[in-house]
C-alpha cells in the first residue's frame, strides 16, 4: 500500500493541477466547428495526461513491491521512480502546452515534492514561446479600439518576457514614458481543477494585479529601498496591463550587483525585511518570489528592489497571521512550549517538531547557535527519527498544514534560495523575521477593538513586551555582528601572519642594501 500510497501523493498533486482538459468553456458562443476542433483537443489532452498518470501509478506500484521501505534499497529505487514520474509528466507538459506548463512550473515551486519532481519540471521555467505579434494588435483592438501606433509612440514586436500564459512587451507612451505591456493574449483556457482555477483566474485578471500593485506600494510608500512599478491605467484592462518601465538586474546577479558598487548582502537584508513586513505585518503575501519577478535598480550603494509580477498574492487569515508571529517569537527566543502550542494550532499536531527544523534548520532542543549547522551527533539523530516516519507521516503532515502557511513556507524557500546566493549569514533572515513577528504582534493590539484601546493596561502590556522583545533582539543580532567580525578579524590575522614572513625577507634584503 505504500508505494501506492507515495504515488497518490507525488503523482496526483503534479498532474492533477492539469490533468483535464477542454477550453469550450464558453461552449455557448462558438460556432459547432470550433466546438468540436476544440472537443477534440481536450480530449487528446485528457488521454495524454490520463496515461501519464496510470504510467507513474504503475510504475510506483510494482517498482517499490516487496521493499522495506526503511531500507537503503528502497530509497535509491524510490529516488529514480520519482525521476522517471517527473519526467513523464515534463513530457506531458511539453505535449499538452498553455496552462499544462503552468502547471508544472507550478509544481516545480512546491517545495514539499521530492526533489526529483522539482529539479526536472524546473525545465519548464524556460520553454514558454510568445505569441504573434499579430494577435497582440488584435487584444489590443479589442480591449481599447484602437491600433498599436494610435496607442503608442514605439512598440516593440518582440516580448521582453514570454510566461506560459502571458507575454511583455517595451513600449514607449506618446509623451516618452516607458512603459512594460504585459498581455494575455487568449481567454480560451482549459478547465481545471478547483484550486488552480482559483489562483490562475486571479493571475490571469490584469486588473486584479494592478489593484495589488498599488496596495503594495502604499505598504511601503516610506521604505526608501522598495519600488512598485506605476499602473497607467487609461491602457489597462482584464488582458492588458500597463506600467512604468524599470530598469535593473536580477536580484540575485551577484556580479552586477558588485559591478554596480552596491552590497549583496545589503540587497538581501532588504529583500528579507519586505517580504517579513508583508507576512507578519500586513497578512498578504507576493505569492511567485522569484529572481525574475525581483530586480535591483539603482548603483554605487543606492539601489532600490523592484516587486514586479502581482498577479497571485495571498491573503493571510487574521488568526494564522497571528500565530504565525506567536511561532516565530517562540522559536527564535528557545520557548519549546509556546512553539509547540501555537506548532498544534496551525495543524502541525504531533509533528509540531518539525516545524523549527522546516524554518530554522534546527531542533529546540539544538545547542548549536541561531543559523549555525546543527552538530554532526545531532544530524544523525535527527536522520535517524525521520527514518522512523512512513507516508502516511508525512502525508498527514502535509494535510494537517493550514494553505496559508504551505504559501508562506513556498515564499520562504524561494527567498532563502536568493539570500543564500546574495552571501548573506543565515541568522539575519531569522533575526529580521523574529522581529517583525514581534511588530506584527504589537501591530493587531495596536489596531485592535475598541475594547483593547479602552483599556489602558491592555495597551501598556504588550507595548511594553514588545519593545523588551526587541531589545532582547536587538542584543542578539548585535552579538552575531559581533561573532562575525571577530571571525573577519581571524581570517585577516592569519593572512597577515601567512604574508609577515615576506615582509621580514623584503626588509631585511633593503636594510642591507
């Protein structure tokens, strides 16, 4: 049962988000032949996924038969089943296209599959094609009334940036401003499941993304470093979104960045502090952090990071944003018992014990310090405890997570993979979201009911642990800069000893000269 078990669990949640198929969904208004070209489409697309699906079940069931699944045998054999299931349905993605590719970039962002999954449907981040230019003038005739050149004093026909559902083009507005054009070209999508539509249909609602646009940079309308490109909205539409052109690197170009005379490591802190203040502060999240979707503009030291793409953004239930400030406080500050409280709240149950290793890379129990790698007696008990865990652990786990914090733990991934490229030391990403997890908490009773503000003592108290919170914060951030100053002062003393012998050499050899 196991096998079949792990092929339900992997298996299904890729090719379910495109598993279906048929783009008649305004079936009323097209004509019998198109109905019927489109019919059979989608019905060649159901078969093709349809295979995949019995393929990978298959090959799950009879691969992994009569194998202990605790065993070292079973975990290489179960490692290239995953390989050949994600490969499968990257086949399946490439063959079916449009929102089939979005789908497996989709999947290629969960950070809960196995890495097999991951690694190989990543491929599909890159094989979006753009659509004809024509069909371009043709959305925006339809959209506004007008021509391209009526619209706009340049446009460029070839896409800055293609996605499996939309494309961005350069334009140049009639009184010179420069403008990205993001288009959907096509509303004739496939259905699917219930919750990819949700979340597809929000990306796909240009409108929507500009409203997002905007509220996000009212959140940080006084953060120096943050820049929201301007919405036009005269050329906006549900298909057509139009916005100031930024100009600026990859966040995680490393080279440019030092090129351009502007800190890593500073670009990092940055980036981190948005997204905590976003999380733990305002309950909504940028739902696709990555690299393409973040740029650093600016040079010699003054940059600011640019949020573009708005399209899916999540909003935080109240309750989980609250104790999700409450886990971080408890896991930051060594409280095992406040962590496990809120760990069961947010469904975590017993396995609220994994949830400091998912976030910190680390148990409660660690004596190792905040971001440091747990010691080498620690990793092996720790491997061997998560020997003991079978599918059915893991997936009820997974199930017992809140959606909020499975986005949430997403983002986390996502950023920690930029921060990591950017040199930064793993404890500031925990110390920064300690303490907008503390402002977060001091922000719901800042802003709360009439009942909280008319109590004075309600007020005084979590003012007052908050701000002994951020003290505590403060003096713990300040002795890691301080423990990594020690350690630069280290490594130059050793270079310095390593070169004083040459010196010594070179100034004997002039003093006798």
């Amino acid at each position: 049962m196991r096998p079949r078990r792990l092929a339900l669990i992997t298996t299904f949640s890729a090719v379910s988000y495109a598993i279906a198929s048929s783009s008649a969904h305004d079936s009323a208004s097209a004509n019998p032949l198109e109905f019927s070209i489109t019919a059979e489409q989608g019905l060649v697309r159901s078969s093709r996924a349809i295979y995949t699906f019995a393929a990978n079940s298959i090959d799950y069931k009879y691969s992994l038969r009569g194998l202990d699944y605790k065993s070292d045998e079973y975990l290489e054999i179960r490692s290239m089943v995953h390989s050949r299931a994600a490969k499968r349905i990257l086949k399946l993605c490439e063959a079916n296209k449009g929102f089939y590719i979005k789908a497996g970039q989709f999947v290629a962002s969960l950070q809960h599959l196995p890495k097999e999954y991951t690694s190989i449907l990543s491929a599909l981040q890159d094989q979006a094609l753009p659509c004809a230019f024509e069909v371009i003038e043709v959305v925006l005739k339809e959209e506004f009334g007008w021509d391209v050149m009526d619209m706009f004093e340049e446009f460029d026909k070839q896409p800055i940036a293609a996605a499996s559902i939309a494309q961005v083009h350069r334009a140049r507005l009639k009184n010179n401003q420069e403008v990205a054009v993001k288009l959907f070209p096509d509303y004739q999508f496939q259905w699917i499941i219930p919750e990819f539509e949700k979340t597809s249909l929000k990306e796909l609602d240009f409108e929507e993304e500009g409203h997002n646009a905007e509220r996000t940079a009212r959140f940080f309308e006084r953060n120096k470093y943050v820049k929201i490109p301007k919405i036009f909205w005269d050329k906006s539409s549900h298909r057509v979104l139009t916005m100031e052109f930024v100009h600026g690197c990859k966040i995680d170009d490393v080279e440019v960045l030092r090129t351009a005379g502007i800190d890593p490591q500073k670009v990092a802190r940055v980036l981190v502090e948005i997204f905590a203040q976003m999380i733990f502060v305002h309950g909504c999240v940028h739902g696709d952090p990555h690299p393409g979707n973040i740029l650093v503009h600016g040079q010699t030291g003054r940059f600011q990071i640019v949020l573009l793409d708005h399209g899916l953004y999540r909003e935080l239930e109240e309750s989980f944003r609250i104790d999700f400030c409450r886990l971080w406080k408890a896991l930051v500050l060594g409280d095992t018992l406040e962590a496990q409280r809120v760990g069961e709240r947010l469904g975590a149950g017993k396995f609220f014990k994994f949830l400091p290793i998912i976030f910190m890379g680390r148990t409660m129990e660690s004596t190792s310090g905040l971001g440091e790698r747990m010691s080498d007696e620690e990793r092996r008990k720790l491997r061997d405890e998560m020997r003991l865990l079978t599918f059915g652990d893991v997936s009820q786990f997974m199930e017992g997570l809140p959606r909020d914090l499975l986005i949430v733990l997403r983002t986390d991934g996502l950023l920690r993979s930029i921060i990591s490229k950017l040199g930064a030391q793993p404890w500031m990403r925990l110390l920064v979201n300690a303490k907008h997890a503390v402002s977060g908490l001091s922000h719901r009773n800042s802003y709360g009911t009439g009942a909280r503000r008319a109590s004075g003592v309600a007020v005084k108290k979590p003012q007052f642990e908050y701000l002994n919170l951020q003290l505590r914060l403060e003096l713990l951030e300040m002795t890691y800069k301080l423990k990594d100053l020690y350690g630069s002062f280290l490594q130059l003393l050793g270079r310095l000893r390593k070169r004083l012998p040459q010196w010594l050499k070179g100034l004997n050899g002039y003093m006798v000269l």
